[in-house]
DNA sequence: CCGGATCCCCAGAGATACTG
DNA sequence: CAGTATCTCTGGGGATCCGG
C-alpha cells in the first residue's frame, strides 16, 4: 500500500476538500497501525445505528412513552429478548430512560433521555434522506436481480 | 395497547411538536398492523449502518480512491469475505463504483458514487456528534460497569 | 502476487416457551 | 406484564484455494 497521508492526497474538487477537512478532524486515528483504545465508530456510534436501536429510539420519538409490550408490538418482528437487550445498552449509553412502577401487574415505561433525542434528530435526518433516495435504491435493485432486501 | 395516533398523541413540548411532524412527515406506515412492502430503516438504511460499511464510505470519502487491499488494511479487523460482501451491497444499491483492470496481477478500484458522497456527509454529521458525545457515553460505561465496547 | 471464492467453525441473533 | 431460559441457526471470522 502507498503511503498516503490525509495531508499528501491529492484532491478532486472543492466538495472533496471539506468532506476531507472534516473527516481530518474528527479522526485523528485512521492509521491502521495504531488504533484507538475505543473506535467511536466500532465501539460507540455502530451499537446503536442497527435496526431495532433506530426503530426503538424513533417510536419513542414519536410516542414520548411506551411501555415494554407497546414497543415490541410497534416495532413488528422484533423479539423479546432483542428488544431487553437493545433496551438495556440504550439505557447504559444513556439514550433511553427507563421507568418500574412496583404495580400489579407490573409496569415498565420507556422514553428519550435528552441525549437520546439529540439522537433524533440525527436518525430524522437520516431516513428523510434515506427516504428520497429510496425509489432510486429500489430500481437498482430491481435491475441487480429482485428485490433483495437485504 | 392504547390506540394513539399521532394526531391525539399529547405533545410535550416544541421540540416534540416538531419532530413528531417530521417523524409523520416521513412515516405512513407507522402501522405495525399494516407493514410496507419494504420498510426503509430495515431494508434500505439498516443494511448500510454497520461499522463495515461506515468505515469503508468514510475511508473511500478520504482516499477517493482505494484498491481492494488497501481497503483492507484501513479498516482493521474486517475479513476479506466480509470486504467482499458488504462492497458488493453497497456497489448494488449505487453507493459504490468498481473498476477492474485486467492487468497482471489484477488491480480493481474503489470510489464513492454522487450518491455515496451524499451518504458520506450524512455520515460525517453522525461520527461528529458521535465524537462530542463520546466522552461523556465512556464515563456512563464506566458507571455502569467497565468499558464494555459492545 | 491480487482479489476474491470456498469451506469450516463459532459467537451472537432470533423464535419459542416459560416464569416471578 | 415484563422479561428470562432454552434452543436453533445464521452471519461473520479464519484459513485455504484459485483464476488471472
């Protein structure tokens, strides 16, 4: 491999320098050879870009709170053990909030932290962009073979 | 569970009434009773959030142009069927461009399509929000328990 | 040699059943 | 109701092979 350094690459055009700037900022760690003890990538941002982490956080977006059965049963397919889990490294990482009301039967509420609806707003972003592109997507798809969803 | 749709729904606060419009906005088929054909987080979003997929349009985005091994040995840790697959995903759904020239031995480029540079900024925005909140999503951990990557 | 394809193996995700 | 327990099975890693 060629040593390339971020600062020695050759540039395109100008919507290439900025992209490059603000990745140069936001990783001072790209080099293989000595990787960071925590990748904000791999370690922070991927766990909870999935998609129940994405489903979970927009439904209580879009709910403010739900319970543990409401959830599950909004985001059809998921599985019981799925959705504990996901819950769980939502609520370490500090996006979810999770309320125990002693009651009985019991009753368990899930809403946004305020960091959780920091994260929102990125995943509204997202998926209204991902939303525009999606025919596009599909008629790739379609010409690439069938459907194919994943 | 309580039927509530979004225009009962009780809004909180401003911040609410505007992510709920926009959440509505994008989703006509919040209905888990009335599932789309595709959905686009599951379908067409989540399939190009894992890490793999992150780091090889960030490090396309960097480079503009890498070879198949070069790829390689930026992202650390992926295996070369795993390279393979999720390259061919992102080449299928327009993310991605391959080059192959038939040279010996063979050389086969890659490089970010218009619309994986439109990702790509989608992207960036996450992993800077992602670095300014990380510090503080370290520390939860620590609370929590250890460091706990995953 | 490069860029994969193939095979084997295992951890982790998912389906189902069950419990405090 | 809100999860666990158990089982299954697939997706991803590692090693090897191969066509160009």
């Amino acid at each position: 491999m060629e040593k390339l350094s971020i600062e020695e690459e050759t540039v395109v055009d100008n919507q290439g320098i900025d992209l490059k700037k603000k990745i140069k900022n936001i990783f001072g760690h790209l080099d293989p050879n000595n990787p960071p003890d925590i990748c904000p990538i791999r370690d922070v941002l991927a766990p909870v870009t999935d998609k129940w982490s994405i489903l979970i956080i927009i439904f209580l977006g879009v709910y403010t709170t739900l319970r543990f059965n409401e959830l599950k049963r909004h985001i059809y397919g998921i599985s019981s053990k799925t959705l504990t889990e996901r819950l769980k490294l939502l609520k370490r990482d500090g996006y979810v909030l999770r309320k125990m009301y002693p009651e009985v039967p019991i009753r368990v509420e899930y809403q946004l932290t305020k960091f959780g609806y920091q994260y929102l707003e990125q995943l509204l972003n997202l998926t209204e962009w991902i939303n525009s592109a999606m025919p596009d997507i599909i008629k790739k798809r379609h010409k690439f073979n069938v459907i194919i969803k994943k």
